[in-house]
C-alpha cells in the first residue's frame, strides 16, 4: 500500500484530516513516524508558500509523497488579518486563548453586520521533485462577540456560522469536519490522490 505523510505536528489538523482522507487505498503516516524530520519555519508571505515550504521539506526528508496544509482567519474589518499570521496572532509561542482574546478585542467596537470573515485552507501535495499541486478550501462566517463551545481548537470558538446558528466549536467532530475550511481543502486533495497517486 503507498504511503503518504502529513507534513504536520498538530495532532488536532491531523485527527481531522485522517478522518476526511478515510477511505483512499492510502497509509497516512506522520512526522511521527520519522525521527528526525525538519521542523519548518513558516517564513512565506503567504498560506500557499507556507504550504509549499512544508511539503517540499517533508517530500525531501522522507522521499514519500507528502501533504501539507497551512490555514488562516481572514476578518474583513481587520483587512484580511490576521490571514497568513493566524497561528502567532498574539506573537510567538501564544496560545489559542491569546489568539482569540487579542481579535475579540480588536473587534469590540466593530458592529455585528461587519463581522464578517472566512476560514481559509490551503494544501500542497509534493509526490516528486516538480511543482506541487495546489488545492483550496474556504467557509465564511462572523467572528462573534465572545467564546462559544468547547469543540475544537484554534478560533473556532469565535467563528460563527449563520446557517447553523452555531461557532465551530459548537459543532461536534463529524459536523465540522464535513463543512470546515479543511474539509473542502482535502476534500480536494483527495481527488488528487486518487487520480495522481492512485493512478500510477
């Protein structure tokens, strides 16, 4: 069976995409499995450079195919940020609690009806030493005017969607991971598996 890396540490990003990927005639393997693997600073100006940059260093250490995702909160009143940003929001080594407390109190003067905002995710899939492919998933919503649910991690506590009347942190597991900026991204790079993976 091929096997295929995810280029990440964050065992929440990857409990998620393991259960979108289920299903292909694929192993998912992660860093884990690979003493030693580089840790990538994520020094591009943007998520797909991040995604990239990831991708192209796992693809090197391990010689596997391998997929890697960057995702970012992107608030129209805050211009787009803090987009490419989101993980350090609140500076280096902050803790999603940081990161939600310093955009709920940017936003605290900004009216219900401008709150608007997207979750976007970009993933790159490098299965040789050419371009990798590109895939992108996004959902839109409101920043809220305080934490709601415990689900989840990162700002879904504060990223509300109007059609279900819930943030993602109020959904359960399986609800998010139909709907969510990741899964529309991997949704996609699914397809890429299977057709460029798969195929061969």
């Amino acid at each position: 069976m091929r096997r295929i890396v995810l280029a990440t540490n964050n065992k929440h990003k990857i409990k998620e995409i393991k259960d979108i990927l289920s299903g292909l005639a694929v192993k998912i393997v992660t860093l884990d499995d690979f003493p030693g693997a580089p840790r990538v600073e994520e020094t591009g100006k943007t998520l797909e450079e991040n995604a990239i940059l990831k991708a192209e260093a796992v693809y090197r250490f391990t010689g596997l195919p391998s997929l890697a995702d960057d995702s970012g909160l992107e608030v129209d009143a805050l211009h787009g940020a803090p987009g490419v940003m989101s993980s350090r929001f609140a500076g280096e080594h902050c803790s999603f609690e940081d990161n939600n407390r310093k955009l709920l109190q940017m936003m605290s003067d900004v009216p219900w009806e401008k709150r608007g905002a997207k979750f976007v995710c970009v993933v790159a899939l490098m299965r040789d030493s050419g371009q990798p492919a590109m895939v992108r998933g996004e959902v839109k919503g409101r920043i809220t005017l305080e934490e709601r649910g415990e689900k989840g991690f990162g700002y879904d506590p504060v990223f509300y969607l109007p059609q279900l009347n819930k943030t993602f942190a109020q959904l359960s597991f399986k609800e998010k991971n139909r709907i969510s900026h990741r899964a529309r991204a991997f949704g996609k790079a699914k397809n890429l598996i299977e057709k460029g993976l798969l195929d061969d």
